[in-house]
C-alpha cells in the first residue's frame, strides 16, 4: 500500500520535477506540476504570465491549480514560491509532503541557463532573496525533508519510498 498524495516542496531548481517523475513511476501513480497545472490551462508559458499579468496574478492561478490538484491521488511536484500563500500551506496540513532541500551553490548550478523569471538578473542574489523569504514555509508543511545536493535523484527517491513504505506499514498494522 502507498499514499494516494505525496506533494514536493522545495526552492526552484531544487529537483521537485525530476523527482516527482521518478517517484510517481515507482509508485505507479499519476505525477502533476503545478507549473505544468498552469500552462496547460492558460495556454502560456509562466515567463508570459509573469511579465504581462505579474506574480500576483501568477501566484493566484497556482493557488487554484494546486486545490484542484490536491483532489486527485498522485505525486504533485509545486512551484518554489507555492508555500508563500497561507492558504496552499494550511492545504498541505493533511498531505504527506516531502520537502526538497539542495544547498544554495547547488540551486545556482541547476538554475544556470534556465529562463525561470523570479531568477532573472543576478540569480544568485535572487536565489539569496528568495531563500530568505521562504525559509520557513518548506520546514513548516513537511513530513519528510530530503537532501538532494549532492545524491543522485534514483538515492532521493529511494529515500522518499523507504518513508512512505515504513509509515505505510504502521498505518496498516495499527488498522489489524
């Protein structure tokens, strides 16, 4: 047995993607984005709204998304900047949530080339910024928290699964 919903939280380029993918196979369920969530229903790429309609507008739309998501069971990998409404935080309380953790100098290197506008300018400062915001929340909503700096995704996910199977087992033999 598994959990119907596990949701990745983590900072952008932190690897909640890559490795929502990989555990959603391995657990044969469905993996949802959010920033994926937000394109297909609008039709834009999230560049687009953040330069026409700005983060507010953005960060509304994620809020929908990820309500209508949280109802489906799956693996649901959120944006970086996600846990910063208090609602989508106060919807996490229920879920089983992972939280993505990569060292500052490896969130650098991963964001290298990427066309994420929250980075744009000089991702490092903003990374900083953007770190300093949001500290708290991940820590706040997780169940679990993962290291991903320096482990390779196939390590992280096995690390996830060996949680979820453990407390999965004493969800079962306490229902015996």
């Amino acid at each position: 047995m598994t959990r119907k919903q596990i949701v990745l939280v983590g900072m952008p380029a932190s690897g909640k993607s890559r490795v929502g993918r990989e555990l959603a196979v391995a657990l044969g369920l469905e993996h949802r984005d959010s920033d994926a969530l937000i394109e297909e229903s609008t039709g834009r790429k999230i560049s687009e709204i953040f330069s026409t309609d700005g983060e507010d507008y953005f960060r509304q739309l994620e809020e929908e998304v990820i309500q209508q998501a949280l109802a489906y069971p799956g693996v649901l990998s959120l944006g970086g900047g996600a846990l910063t409404r208090q609602v989508t935080r106060e919807r996490l309380r229920d879920c089983f949530v992972v939280y993505i953790k990569a060292e500052l100098p490896e969130l650098l290197r991963r964001s290298q080339g990427s066309d994420r506008p929250l980075l744009a300018g000089d991702a490092q400062a903003r990374l900083e910024e953007l770190w300093e915001a949001r500290k708290e929340y991940f820590p706040e909503v997780a169940s679990l928290e993962v290291q991903t700096s320096s482990e390779p995704v196939t390590h992280v996910v096995e690390q996830i699964l060996r949680e979820v199977g453990e407390d999965d087992e004493r969800d079962d033999s306490s229902q015996r």
